[in-house]
C-alpha cells in the first residue's frame, strides 16, 4: 500500500516573462527560488486557519505584459534634448522601463504591479553614461523643472524610488557601475554608483588582478539586499551590512563623494580626519537623492581574509540573557564579531521549525534549559586578524556561557552564512497565495530594547493569526537595532497598511527610531515630523532648499521633506 | 677650587598677580610651570645664535593690571536685560573679564596681550546658570542683533574664542560644568558644555560614588589640552584626543547634542545607529560657535580599565619605517593602540637631548643602526580588556621589529604619560626672551604623507635659525595626521606672521588638510574657501543662515563663513 504523498502548493518555478509584471516586482535573479519547507507549510496552514485548498490557486502571478497607466506626459522637446545630453540610446519610454525603473521592492509596490494598477510611474528612464551626463541632465531637469529620480537598484522597501511626480528616473545602474581605482595605501576603492554588491566585492576580493595593488581586499558591507543594490543606495539610504557591528554601517565606510546638485557639484574633502567645520561628507550620508546624485564615492576598504573567519552558535535560556550577552559583548573592549544575530522566542523556534532541527538535538537542548517559547539563538562569526578572530571568539564564548548559553558550534552560522541573501525570495510564493510578509526595523538604545520590542508586539499580537519574528543584528555599544518580520493574511489590503501603520506608530511611540537601516523613503515620512521635531526637519528642509531650491530631485514625500502637513502621522 | 655654575635664564616661577594680563595668556595653572632643561638651553643658544646675554632680560612679561581698550559699547537697557534674563551676578563688565573672556590660547593672542593692546574685547561676559538661561540670552541676542561668542575653556589656538564684533562672550565654564547623568546601560554620559576634561575624567573614573552605577568609566578623550578645555569645546572644534586612534576622534565620541540656536533649540536624536535622514547631530560637530550654542552633550563612554594599559616604544631606523609600521599597524585588523605617537627625525633628536637619553642608551642604539638624523622614536599604549591589550601590543612588536624598529621598553611612555599636559607651558619661558614656539598641524591620506611632510619642511627650513619637529599621533586605516612644532626667534612680529602664513600655504598646497584637531576659528578662515571649494562652503553657508540669519553667532570671519572675500587667501 503506498503512502499518500503530502500536498505541497505548486511554489512557482517558473522564469516571469520579461516583459511581466511579475518581471518587475519579483526579487532577485529570473531563475532565484526559495520555498517555504514543508514544516513551514504546516506551521502556516495552522497559524492562518488555511487547508491546502486555500494553496490551490495562486492570484494575480502577473505574469501579463506590463502596460504603463498613461503616456509619458513629458514634451518631446525634452525628450530630444535629453537624448541629445547623454546620448539616444540612454533615454528609453517603452512602458517596461518607465514601471520597473519608477518601482522598488516595497511590499505594497509589489502588490499594486500585481493588480496592474501602478500609481506613479516615470515619463521616461534616463541611463547616464558617466558623471558628465549626470551634470547636464540635472543642469537642464533643474532649469525646466522636471523631476529627478534616482534609481540605483531598487531595493528600496520604502518607496524610496517611487516616482511620485513622474518626471525622469536617473538608471544608475547601466553604466556607472565601476569600481575606478583601488588605493592600496589608503585603503580605499574609488567606485562608481551604481555598482550592484556582488561585482563590487568580487573586484575588490580579486583587486591584484584588476588593479596594481598586491592585496586582496573586502568592501565588508553585506545587507540582505547585498545582490540586489548599489554602493550608492547603501550610502545615500544609510544601509548596514550584516557584518556591520566589525566593519561599521555603510555611513562608516565612506571616505568621501561627489553629488550633483541642482545648485553644482561638491566633491568633498577626503580626510580620515579632518577638523575644517561640520563635515558636508556626513550631509549626505542618508540623503536619499533629495539633495543630488551621488556620481562617484571614495569608499574605505579592508583586507580580505576569508581564512581567518571564525563561526559561532549559542542557544541562550532567554531574550534577556541573550541581550545581556550582546551588550557585555559589545562594551567589553575585546574587540567585535563581525556578524551577531540574536532572535527572539518566537524566531528562534520558527527558524528551527523552516530549517528542521533534528529532534535528538532539541530534546538535548530542552534538558539544559532552553524551552521552547523562551530560548533565543544567536549566531555570527569573527572577521580580522587570525590571532584577533581567535581572541573575539573566545571572548564571545566565555561570556555566552555566563549567560547560560548553550555553544551549537559553527554548524548553524555556516549554514545561514550560505543561504543568507535568499530570504527574501520566499516573498514571492506567499503573496501568491494572499499571505503577507513584510519587515520593519528601529534603532534602539540599550536601556530602551525590553520596552520596545514588547510594546512592539503586544500591538502585533494584538491582532489574531499573525506571526512575528525579531532579531537584532547590528551592534554598538551604545545599543542595536530591532528588526522585526511580520507574516499575516491580511482581510484586506486596506486591512494590511493600517496593520504597519500601527506598528510603526508603535515603534516610534516606544522610543525606536523609524528606522535603523531602511532609511525613510516616502512609506515612513509621515513620522519623520513628530520623530525628529520640527527644528530638525527644518535643518533638512534648508539643506534641501539650499541643495535643490525648486524640488526637482526625489520630490513628493521623500523624507518628509516636502509632505504635506495633513499626511503626517502623529 | 669651585667650579663655575653654568648660567641659566630665570625662568618664571611667580605667579602672575590675578589681574595681570600674564594671568590671561599663561597657559594652565597660575602655578604650573615646566622649563627648558640646561641640554634644551644649549641647543637653543646655538640654534638661535644667541648668548646668555639675550636670555638676562624678560620682556613684556605682562604682570600690569588688565586694561580694556574701551570701555563697553553695548546699552545699559541690554545690560540691564541679560541681568534681568540670567540673574545680576552672572553679567560681568570689569576689564578683566571682558580680556579674559575674548582671548584663547593661540600665539599671536598671547603676544597682543604682553603689548597690552587687546586687539577687540567683548562688551560683556554672561555665564549662563542653566540652559534656559542660554535659551533666553540667544533669543534676546538674536532679536537686539547683539554678537554672540561662546567662550568654554579658552583653549583655541587659532581665535576660535576671538570677540571679532565685541558684544557677548557667554563663559560656559562657569557654571554649566556638570555631569548630569551617567547611563550605565548605553554607556553614555550626559554632560554639560563648560566642564573641564579633568573634573569630567574624575567624575567618570569615580562613577560608582556619584550616580548609582557600578562600573568605572573613563572619557577616551585626552588632547594635549585636557586639563584647560571643556567638553563641549572638544566636539564644537573637532579636537581629538592623545588616545583617539582606539576611542575615536571627539566626533566619534559624541552621540547626541542639545544647541541653542537663534533659529531655537534642537535636541537630537540619540540612537547608535538609524537611517532616518542625514544626521543633524553631524551638522553642530565642528561648527564652532557659529551655528549655536551647545548646551548638553551625551557622550559615549568607555570602561575605565587603567590596570590593563600597556606601554611600549621603539626606535626606528627612518620616519619612512615609522611610517611603513604605523600604517600596517592600522590596516592589520588585530585591533588598535590607545596612544600612539611618531616623531620624525628632527622631533626625535631633539626630544633625546630634551628629556636626556644616557650616552650609553644612545651608543647602543646607534650601533644598532638608528642613527641621528634618521631615526624616529614612536611611543605608544594600549587600553581596554586584558587579552585584547596583550594581543595588541604583540602584534605592534612584531610589525616594529619587522620595519627595522628596537624595542625601548615601555619607560619612555611612562615618563612621556606623566607628563605629557605640561609642554605647552614652555611657552611663556620662551615667549619671555622673544622666542616663538607655535604649532600647525594637518589631516592626511597615507599615500601624501612624505610629499606632506618634505613639502611642508622645505618651507620652514629655508628659514634660517628654524626649528621644526613633527610627529603623527592620530591614526585612521586611511591617513593619520601630521603635527608640525615651530621654534623660531623672529625678527618681529611681522615677520613671524609672515612665516605662519607661509607655513599654512604649504600645507594646503601639498594636499594636507588645514587642520587635523584645532579647528578653524579666525586664524585659517583664509584658506577655507579655496581648501573646500565654493561649493562646500555654501553648504556650510546655508546652514549657518539657517541657524543664525543675523549672524550674531561667533561674526567676523569663524570657519571663513562671514570672511570678505579679499581676506581669503589662494
């Protein structure tokens, strides 16, 4: 007698046409795949009241011809002379170019190019051949008033792409996407915007080869996004890498940069240290193509010693002890790991259930203490210097153990270290099949993590059938970040957007930052008023004027900067 | 037969009388005093060409009374007012507080001052109680159009504290000289603009007795200015401290700030990590009283670990091996020194004959191939955890040995630590016999230090009977900074200035940064323009009118933002 086979839903497989929406708001690579595993199948079906009915039938794949909602509304005589600056082949209107080059990886954009309903979209797509066309098209858009986006990658999951008055989107990722000298003195790599991570890190890994420098080098900024965008959008959206707590945020690891700005070009002072005034470097880290385009940046660079790497896995009795870890850790003057992942109960017993943990280990891990719905896992690894990694590591291990950690060896971080760009490819499958999974994340100071993440999710749990996950990732000794992982099947989408914007209200209400490392966009900038005050917004607002005095680039929404009083939120 | 004693100048040992203008500009503590030793007598004699006869007579020794040059400009109904607004006895109108609280630290201050010919004084000191106090002074100030200086501890060498427009020097220090909480969690510490390094130190090593903590805490922050500058100072000038290459520079240190400006007063925000716009508190460090007036700093704190300092030093067979070594020392990944210091040739010779090395110390090393007028002396410590300074100072070893270096113990560090904030009370010994002993000091990227330091040393040295010594003391993975020590005896005033002019030129052309960690002030506000470009500077520009519209705060030429063109030099 055979055994029935269990039903598992038909997780897509399949390449979107090119030419599709689906091509458009998918994530990652055409043939990139990452499926929910059986047991989180289960998990799921349980979770959300579903039967494998309800995975019968996917919705709205979008696999159709994108159409763009209306001609481009720009005059010819502008197209003509745009073409004329940066030549007639960098200037593209097909309907495919304007949506994909106005959309971001949001969740909400996904699902309004799912409905075939984008609600902005660009006039036309401009793909500059080097910095001197960047100059012409912002000297001749800032002159007619047309609005300027800038497009690095488009990962940005706040709409900070989004393409709000129409206008031109500025491909950054056609041509400037360079690395254009390696300084191995200074350790620093001159590269160009729109340079994706993998091809700027494989440079740099294979620097002896490209360049006449004898090392081998790492750019040590690896976010989750890592493949899919662009050494600038790290800088201008203040991006962490998941390395950031050795290697510092993408703020960190700037040296220096050129923009053009509607008002000229600065190339700023490239100094380690430097004491002539507040430094204009730092104005735009975080700008987010509000102030200008970023055309070219100087970025620190580090040895590139993948043998020296060291892999480490604790399972902590408890959130408190794992927190307590991280900060001993972190203030403990030894030197830092690279990577550190704490998540909490409820993700640290999901990811056991989505990667199988062998239940021999797990009742061995229940017998020393660490209970399900309590136990928190850590992972992470140490970078540098052997001697250093070897020191870091052991450091982490003795404290882990006061804390009454359990060591699960490397096994676990390798493991995670393998797959760790692929997460987000898993969004796919379940918005085919209506459910919902979205992230938001907060800076948060020590004294302050305990409040926030339980006045975080009292309001998600507050709401039947919901998931939430959360770790914390990124390091100072001054505090971390949260990042939460939201799963819902939502009534509605009206039903989900008042969802996030009650968590995000939360988080601020708490005393998180609207974001660590999302950066603002348009999604967030109706908090930006009350959780900056308006003296700060108006610093940004002058810098703004000064930069951009008839708000060509990035304009309707971004940062705040030019909301309208009635869209903040308090 | 008794031998003939060898002349030695009388170096002061009085204490100015405290109305004196001795008392304004003598560095440090009315009883602080160090001399030239007898070997440093000898050498200046002969580099100087000078006999015992030039050293019989003080001159200008300044013991007169203060006398303002005028008496207060500014209208009884706004004296009366800030007396009204900040309490009677914190508005000071007496000649010598109106000297005392116009003048900073730099040379040619100290030479207007033993002329007796204040150049311009403020009308009024204020010394604020609180931070409301400062709220109503900037706003009445702001609205009467009254010139605005902040004064914290008087440390600038460059005019930073200069009362260019008469008006208002706001004495910080006076009262708002607190630490006002100690966060043990984030390791912060919220303090008041006007306390001095070593109160602030104190405070913090003895944390436990006055906030309810457990830990001892240590500020990271040591300039050669310690004693005589205050908190808020370090982060408005961009100062860095003698152990900034492991705690960073003062705009590392700082987390979040308080400013009253005439545009109102911005708390920022205070998160290790967020990604919501380019970060405001960025825009106040460096800003030098031009933009606001800082009135409460949260400061990263470190723990105080001093038993596990270690000390080192070594000799160098050249500055290019120094260098070499520093370099790889910074870039190598095994973590950083706290202190570390490189002399090149000339400031190692002279510093031998200064402090006095044994004959036989100095045999040894000269058979061991360190010759004078090549080798270079480095001196060094490491701080934080136990294994992590041990590891540290291994690894520097071996990277020294590798680079030619000789192991000097750790004794000449000790002797350099104890020490090490009493140098700048040479000054006056020297000024007192028409000596001039001045500094400069620049930023630098690895690649331009030898082109820096040949290009700047050419330019001094073709000035006959000059001293010049040079060390880097503050190192980045990209860059350090160079530290250039004047001695000179000029022909007159006029020509020394010519000669610091000339020196800044040099500097600036050879690609150095106008300064490293002394800020701008009013002395290189010259160079600002063609050293950051128009562009930059019409950043800082928008900011200031921002901030200041009026341009009460810190006017007449601070940071080169209100500078008349033909004062700027090419």
């Amino acid at each position: 007698m055979s055994k029935r086979k269990a039903f598992l839903p038909d997780w897509t497989e399949k390449i979107a046409p090119p030419d599709s929406w689906r091509s458009v708001f998918k994530w990652g690579a055409p043939d990139g795949f990452k499926h929910p595993s059986a047991h989180w199948y289960a998990m799921m079906k349980e979770e959300f009241g579903l039967s494998d009915a309800d995975f019968s039938r996917k919705i709205r794949e979008g696999l159709e011809p994108v159409v763009a909602p209306s001609k481009p509304a720009l005059a010819k005589k502008h197209l003509d002379k745009l073409k004329e600056l940066a030549g007639p082949e960098s200037v593209s209107t097909d309907d495919y170019s304007r949506v994909k080059f106005s959309y971001g990886m949001t969740v909400d954009e996904a699902l309004e190019l799912r409905a075939q309903s984008p609600k902005t979209v660009a006039d036309a797509v401009v793909h500059p051949r080097n910095k001197d066309d960047v100059q012409k098209i912002v000297a001749y858009c800032a002159a007619e008033k047309i609005p300027l986006y800038t497009y690095g990658a488009g990962s940005s999951v706040n709409y900070g792409v989004r393409t709000e008055k129409g206008g031109i989107s500025l491909a950054l990722g056609t041509h400037m996407n360079k690395v254009l000298s390696v300084n191995e003195q200074n350790q620093t790599a001159q590269v160009q915007p729109g340079m994706l991570g993998p091809a700027y890190e494989a440079t740099l890994n294979d620097a002896p080869r490209f360049f006449s420098v004898k090392k081998r080098y790492t750019c040590g900024h690896f976010p989750q996004s890592f493949e899919f965008s662009s050494v600038g959008g790290w800088v201008a959206a203040l991006g962490s890498g998941q390395a950031s707590t050795y290697y510092g945020d993408a703020c960190d690891i700037l040296l220096s940069l050129e923009v053009v700005t509607p008002a000229g070009t600065i190339r700023t002072l490239s100094y380690p240290g430097t004491a002539t005034g507040p430094k204009i470097t730092d104005m735009f880290k975080g700008s987010e193509g509000a102030f200008g385009v970023i055309t070219e940046l100087t970025m620190k660079i580090f040895r590139y010693m993948p043998e020296n790497r060291r892999y480490f896995g604790y399972m902590f009795p408890s959130w408190g002890a794992a927190v307590d870890c991280a900060r001993e850790m972190v203030q403990g003057e030894f030197g830092l790991p690279a990577v550190f992942r704490i998540s909490d109960a409820e993700e640290t017993d999901r990811g056991l259930k989505l990667y199988g943990i062998p239940s021999v280990v797990d009742a061995g891990l229940i017998r020393m203490g660490h209970i399900p719905g309590k136990r928190c896992l850590c992972l992470g690894t140490c970078e540098g210097d052997e001697d250093y990694t070897a020191l870091v590591s052991a450091k982490i291990k003795k404290l882990a153990k006061k804390n009454g950690a359990t060591s699960l060896s490397g096994y676990a971080s390798r493991k995670w270290e393998k797959t760790r760009f692929t997460e987000p490819y898993m969004r796919e499958d379940l918005n085919d099949y209506g459910l919902i999974i979205d992230t938001l994340e907060t800076g948060v100071t020590w004294d302050n993590i305990h409040r926030l993440h339980q006045g975080v999710r009292k309001v998600v749990k507050a709401r039947p059938r919901t998931m939430c996950m959360t770790h914390a990732s990124h390091f100072y000794p001054q505090g971390t970040n949260l990042y939460f992982i939201f799963m819902i099947r939502p009534e509605n989408e009206a039903e989900y957007k008042d969802f996030q914007l009650r968590i995000v209200d939360a988080i601020v209400q708490n005393g998180g930052s609207i974001s660590h490392h999302h950066g603002v966009g348009k999604m967030l900038a109706p908090w930006m008023e009350t959780h900056l005050g308006t003296a700060q917004m108006d610093v940004l607002r002058a810098l703004k004027k000064h930069f951009d005095p008839d708000n060509i680039m990035n304009p309707g929404g971004q940062m705040g900067l030019d909301l309208e009083p009635g869209r903040r939120r308090k």
